[in-house]
C-alpha cells in the first residue's frame, strides 16, 4: 500500500493522500468494534464477564475473616462488573456511529477528490482488508468465549466428561452443548415459568386426593397444594448454575434445529451415552435389519384395532367376575392404542457401529393389562 500512497500523493496531492489513510484507519477500527461488540453481547447473553473488566479489580479486597462479609463483597464486584459491561457496550454502540459517521464524510472528501474507477478500488481493497482483520477478530474471540465459558464452567462445578458424548458426524458441537447433551435425557433442566404446569400437578396431585375419604381432609390439601403452587410460581429464582443451564439448552436447542435434517440423537447401547450419528446412516442400518425376512414378515393389515377389542373384552370379564373395581377398568380399557414402534441402539464398541433392535411397547392394545398381571 505505500506505493498505493505514493502514487496517489504524487498525482491527487497529500490531502487526498492523507484522507485515504484516515479512511482506511477507520475502516479497520470500525471492523474492531463491530467485532468486539458482538464479543460483549455474547458475554452479556452467557452471563461472562471479560478478562479486561475483571483484572480491573483484581486488587480491590477487603480485608476481614468474615465468610459472609467476603460473599457480600464477591457479589457487590460481580453486580458491580455487569453494569460496567452494560455501559461498555452502550461506549462501543456510540463508538460505532462516530466511526460510521467520520468514514461517511472521508468517503464524501473523496469522491470529489478523486476518479470513480479509483474510489471503488481503493474501497474494494479496504472491504477485503476488512473482512481478513473480521475474520482473526473472530477467531481470538471465540476462543476467548470458549476460554470463559470453561472457567464458567469450572466455578459452577460443572464438568465435562468426553467419554459420555460420542460424536459419529464430521459436525463440530460447542462445548457447553457436548456437556449438556452428554447428560442425557433423564437429566431435569431447572424450572421455569413458561415450563412450570399447574395443571398436570394438580392432576396428578388430585389422584392422590382421592385415595382419602374424609371430604374436609380433601379440601384441606386442595387448599395447601393451591398456595403452595401459587408461592412457587411467584419465587421462581435461578442461581447462576441454573442461569448457564437455561442458556445452554436455548443455544442448544438453537443448534440441533440448524442440523435436524442431517443428523440423530439417540442412547448407545451400552454405557449410558449419548450418540450423534448422521440420519442417513441410521435409516439406512434400520431398513437393512427390516430386510431379514428370517425374522419379519409384512402383514397386510394392521390388527392394532382387533387387539384392543380383545384387550378390552378381557377387561370386561375381569370387572365382571368382580376381580377388577370400576376405577381399575377404567385404567386398563384402552381406547386410543397405537402399534408397537422399531427403534436402533448403536453399538459404540463394535467396529461399523451396528444398530440393537429395540420394540417399544408404551400404549400397545394390552399396555395396562400386562402392567397389572405383572403387579
């Protein structure tokens, strides 16, 4: 670029050559603060403080042996940290527009300074030398995020286990959506308001209710079980482990749907992992075990219809013969039964990753029965 300068101080003036160098600083400088901007917002989102906010306080320590006055100061410097991020990128926001402002009227001394053809060059250059400083941007900080995040991580005792999440895809997974999806799927997320559901517990609740027969008992616990729902609901907190949680599994969320149609999630056969594998391979190892016509047969229709007549035929006759009450009819009378579903397991520790036939049976014709006959 000097040369670039040279020529274009020889043939325009050093005016001109002097509003190409203020254009191209600014260019880059806004490029930087775009860059960090969307840095802080991602720390703000995840609840991360940068390293620049939190060595600024390094030194600032009280001393005193009380735990509860140490806990109260921690709390105060982080409290204190979260407002000078806010105010950092209301700062960056206003650096922003300033810097927007000054390369507008540089690009307007230059186009009356010089030629169309040599603007739109010395523009188009600029806008590449942008997009390379965007991108060494980009990649400091996102190690920078991840950095965070690990020591976020480490605080709230969270750790990651490698062994627990096997990736069969050429697919990269954040980390904190590795450790969330490694928990599998009787992990509980902590509570909400919009997921919190009165009406299940109360139904589920109410058949406990009954199983009492004095009537004031009864309205006594639907009386206590309304409070109690009524306070929950209001004092809903989350500490910051639950905080990191909830935004784990939005951003996870957010990033299984962006590969929904390429890739499946599903326990391992052996080991209590999770497994991603790529749905094309799946349905692929699935169709090819349906093809031994050792084992399967297709029937021509299907008899889940004829298989609930039964079930409930036997139910009759149980209630009938007075074996059943009318309450345990009602739970064993099926009225919505669906066929039996074919689901795989893959086997982790066998080479080409075989898939385990697995049939499931939840809500077949004779669900409820085979319960009670086992009981």
């Amino acid at each position: 670029m000097k040369d670039f300068y040279k020529h274009m101080k020889y043939k325009h003036g050093e005016h001109t050559c002097m509003t190409l160098k203020r254009y191209s600083k600014l260019k880059q400088r806004l490029t930087k603060q775009m860059a960090q901007l969307k840095f802080l917002l991602e720390c703000r989102k995840y609840n991360l403080l940068p390293n620049h906010l939190t060595n600024a306080i390094k030194k600032v320590n009280i001393n005193t042996a009380s735990h509860k006055l140490k806990a109260q100061t921690e709390k105060t410097k982080q409290l204190f940290l979260k407002k000078i991020l806010n105010i950092d990128i209301t700062q960056t926001n206003m650096n922003i527009k300033t810097s927007k402002t000054h390369l507008h009227h540089a690009q307007q001394q230059l186009k009356h300074s010089i030629s169309k053809i040599e603007l739109d060059s010395f523009i188009c250059k600029q806008d590449c030398l942008s997009q390379r400083i965007k991108k060494e941007r980009e990649t400091i900080q996102t190690s920078k995020l991840e950095r965070l995040k690990y020591q976020q991580m480490q605080k709230l005792g969270i750790d990651l286990n490698n062994d627990w999440f096997v990736n069969k895809t050429d697919i990269d997974f954040p980390v904190e959506t590795k450790w969330l999806l490694s928990l599998g799927r009787k992990f509980t997320l902590p509570t909400t308001k919009t997921s919190f559901q009165p009406i299940r517990m109360i139904a589920e609740i109410e058949q406990i209710i009954q199983q009492e027969k004095d009537d004031r008992v009864k309205e006594i616990a639907r009386c206590k079980l309304s409070n109690n729902i009524i306070q929950f609901k209001r004092n809903i907190r989350h500490n910051s482990a639950e905080k990191f949680i909830l935004e784990t599994f939005n951003k996870t969320k957010t990033f299984l749907k962006s590969h929904k149609d390429d890739i499946i999630l599903t326990d391992a056969d052996k080991g209590n992992k999770t497994v991603v594998m790529y749905k094309e391979d799946y349905t692929e190892k699935m169709n090819k075990l349906l093809d031994d016509k050792n084992t399967y047969k297709i029937v021509r229709n299907d008899p889940t219809n004829a298989l609930q007549r039964k079930n409930n035929t036997l139910v009759d006759e149980l209630y009938k013969s007075k074996i059943i009450d009318y309450r345990g009819k009602q739970q064993l009378v099926c009225t919505a039964a669906i066929a039996p579903r074919l689901y795989g397991l893959p086997k982790i520790h066998k080479p080409d990753l075989p898939l385990r036939p697995i049939c499931s049976s939840i809500n077949v014709p004779c669900y409820g029965l085979s319960k009670y006959i086992k009981r």
